[in-house]
C-alpha cells in the first residue's frame, strides 16, 4: 500500500511540477506558487471529510505548521529554478536532494534502511553528477550553477517539508495538511506584499495551469501523507523521489527539451538507486 501511494504522489508531483513551471515563466515564480498553494487549499478542505473522522492532536498541528513553513518556502524555489532552467536537468536535481533529506532523518530517527538502500544512497549522488552534466549547443543553454544551486536548494527544503509531516500521528489524518497549508498560503502572501508593496498587493488571477497545479500537488500531498502511514520514511521518500519521470516526458514532449547522453544515463541510475533504496 505505501509503494502504491507513493508511486501516486510521484506521479502527481511530476505533473505538477511541470504545468507550475509552465505558469511561473508566464507570470513569476512566487505568484504560481500562491495560486497554486490557494487552489491546493480548496481541494484538501473538499477532501478534508472524506477520509473519515479523526483525531489530530496539538503536537500534530505545530507539525504541520512547520511543515508548511518549509513547503511554501521551497515551492517559491523550486519554480524559480523550472522557470529559469530546463525542466529536464530541474526536476532530478530536485527530487534527489527532497529524497536525501528525510533518508537521512529516517536514519537520524531510528530507522535502519538495508545494506541495498546504503548502496542506493551512494548511487544517487553519483546520478546527481550525471545530470547536472550539460553540454552548450546552438539550441540548448545549460542551466548553470546558480539554477542547480535553486535546485538543490528547494529540493532540501521540500526534504525537511517531508520530515515534519512524518512527525504526525497515524490518527491525525489530514488535518497535518491543512495546518500546513493555513501556514504558506499567509507566508506567501506576505513575500508577495514585501515584493510589490502591501498598497499594491491583490490576490492574483488563478489561470488554468495554476489550479491545475495547485490540485495535483495537493493531490500528491494527500499520498505521500497516506503512504507514511503505511511505511518507513526512507522508503516512502525514495519512491517519491522517482516523480521526475513524468516532469521530463512532459518537458521532453511538449518544450522539445533534448538530454545528452551522461543525462540520460543519470536518469537511468537515479531510477536505479530509487529502487535499491525502497528495496
């Protein structure tokens, strides 16, 4: 059930992470993330009574809470980095740095991954070298230190986002969640205030892409909460860690995005680590 559930949210990330890139280069980074972060909060309050009742705790909301605060710090990163560089080399960049992070608590935590999972951790930073490699031509621009640094950064946010949650209990349902979200939806707006003044400041227009991306994420969320009740940390972030697939068909498919061949071997060794790790 965890791996089903994580394979959800890998699923749901990536797509979102792809249509939010999207919109973050048509208007800016920190106003698709608002939206998106708005329109997420409207899904899981739909959501909120569907899963039964609950028993959320006042440990669970701070949880949460801070979660929300790394969450919504890291989504203004992470498209900052889509909008800037290609999504092919943003995404595994990424995904690989959020894994690492809640591996490494796990571990700190108690949990004790396999002599495989070792290997597979290894393996990641080596798939790490791999894509970043990038090779200038007439058509491709690489992305550049300070778009892998964006990447790296965000994605160690997103990590410690992952963490917080897992510090909630199995019966507090999604209630971790909303606590989150009624936390980065307040902080983005006053990022947006301190940017472009609080006389000038207005809620933005939710394009399409923006809703979409908002409730995919969200929808992602939801599995990823889910499949941590159902299995370790580590595991569960590893295969999360596999939701770059989808953002570089997309990019590949509908942006003619292009990767080199030490890239597309990268790729391959990340998926390969991914599965060593959730082994």
């Amino acid at each position: 059930m965890a791996i089903a559930l994580a394979l959800g949210a890998a699923l749901a990330y990536g797509s979102a992470d792809f249509v939010g890139g999207l919109a973050a280069r048509r208007t800016s980074p920190i106003l698709t993330a608002f939206g998106a972060q708005l329109t997420g909060l409207v899904v899981l309050l739909v959501a909120l009574p569907l899963l039964g009742p609950s028993t959320p705790t006042g440990r669970d909301l701070v949880f949460g809470a801070v979660a929300g605060i790394f969450g919504g710090g890291g989504v203004v990163i992470l498209y900052r980095a889509l909008a800037a560089g290609p999504m092919s080399v943003v995404a595994p960049t990424t995904a690989l740095a959020a894994s690492a992070v809640p591996i490494l608590a796990g571990v700190l935590l108690g949990e004790r991954p396999g002599g495989l999972a070792v290997v597979g951790i290894a393996v990641s930073l080596v798939a790490v070298v791999l894509i970043t490699r990038e090779r200038a031509s007439e058509h491709h621009v690489p992305a550049g230190r300070n778009v892998i640094g964006l990447a790296l950064g965000g994605g160690a946010i997103f990590g410690l986002f992952f963490v917080f949650l897992h510090q909630t209990g199995d019966s507090a349902g999604l209630w971790p969640l909303l606590a989150a979200r009624l936390t980065s939806v307040p902080l983005l707006a006053v990022l947006i205030a301190r940017e472009v003044g609080v006389r000038s400041f207005e809620v933005p227009r939710l394009s399409r892409p923006v809703m979409v991306s908002g409730a995919l994420d969200m929808g992602a969320n939801i599995c990823y909460l889910l499949a941590l009740r159902h299995g370790m940390l580590s595991v569960v972030a590893a295969v999360t860690g596999l939701y770059p697939a989808s953002t570089i068909l997309l990019a590949q498919s509908h942006l003619r995005e292009r990767l080199h061949v030490p890239q597309l071997v990268g790729l391959g060794v990340a998926a390969c680590a991914a599965v060593l790790i959730a082994i």
